[in-house]
C-alpha cells in the first residue's frame, strides 16, 4: 500500500518507469536475492533475511544500521516489485508498507517490513560493501563542498 502524503513530502527525484524498475529488481535479486527457493518470498522477499539465508541484522540494530548509511541517492522499491522511487532524502518512514531501501549501487538495503517489531526492519550489506560503498560516502562528501562553495558565492 502506498502512503501518498509521505511520497509527496519527500524530495522526489524520479519515478522509475517499469523498465528500468524490473532492471532495479533484478539486480537487488542478484545480491540480496540469492538463496530465496522454499520461502515466502512471492509474497515477501524479506523472508529472506527473517528466514537467515542472507547475513543481516534486525530491529533496532537495523534501524541503526541504516541510520548510519550515507548517500546521495536512495531507491524505494515496492515489495510487489512494481513501483520504484528515487529520492535524495532517505526515507524515515517508506511510502510503502513492505518495501526495499537502497543506494543505486546497492552497497546495503534495509527491509521494512508490515511486521515491524516481530519481524524486521532488516539491514544487509552487499557482500562487496568495503568496496562499494566508499563510492557514495564520495559522493556525499562532493555534494558538501559543492554546497559550501555555492554559499562562499562559487557557481
């Protein structure tokens, strides 16, 4: 289920169409996917890392986890697999119910899940996370010194 009001708060970058939607799936199923035969999984990929099969942690350690991730640019992808958003403001709270959290180059994603509190939220890291994610740490830092050089009057 979609939270309108939240979507329309967020600093929406784009909406991704179903193409490029399918591609985004494809590719967290390739990291985060991995091992997903005989669960729930039709129904919620985060069955996932509830059922253990990707390392990960839960609740309040996820949420902290995810806390301390930064970026640039963070997808929201709907746990039916139809609906992508791209925001450069990370989600407190999803538009979604069940939805996947992510930077575009999947360096982590966070899981929230309708179960909140029983099962999940849920936080994993890429299994190349040492290596990718200095890439968005980057891009934050850049983004930083651009706005600070636009403040001192730079253009």
């Amino acid at each position: 289920m979609v939270d309108r009001k939240t979507l329309r708060k967020m600093n929406r970058m784009n909406e991704y169409d179903a193409e490029e939607t399918a591609r985004l799936v494809q590719s967290w199923l390739d990291v985060f996917g991995r091992n997903r035969q005989g669960l729930n999984t039709e129904a919620y990929l985060w069955h996932v890392f509830s059922s253990g099969r990707i390392p990960c942690s839960s609740g309040e350690k996820a949420r902290r986890n995810y806390a301390a991730e930064i970026c640039c640019e963070f997808v929201i992808l709907s746990n039916d697999l139809k609906k992508a958003v791209g925001t450069d403001i990370k989600p407190e709270k999803p538009p979604f119910s069940d939805c996947y959290v992510f930077p575009p180059n999947l360096a982590w994603t966070m899981a929230f899940t309708h179960e909140d509190g029983w099962l999940g939220p849920y936080f994993a890291r890429h299994p190349r996370y040492s290596e990718i994610n200095p890439v968005n740490i980057a891009k934050v830092r850049k983004r930083e010194e651009m706005a600070r050089a636009k403040a001192q009057g730079w253009r």
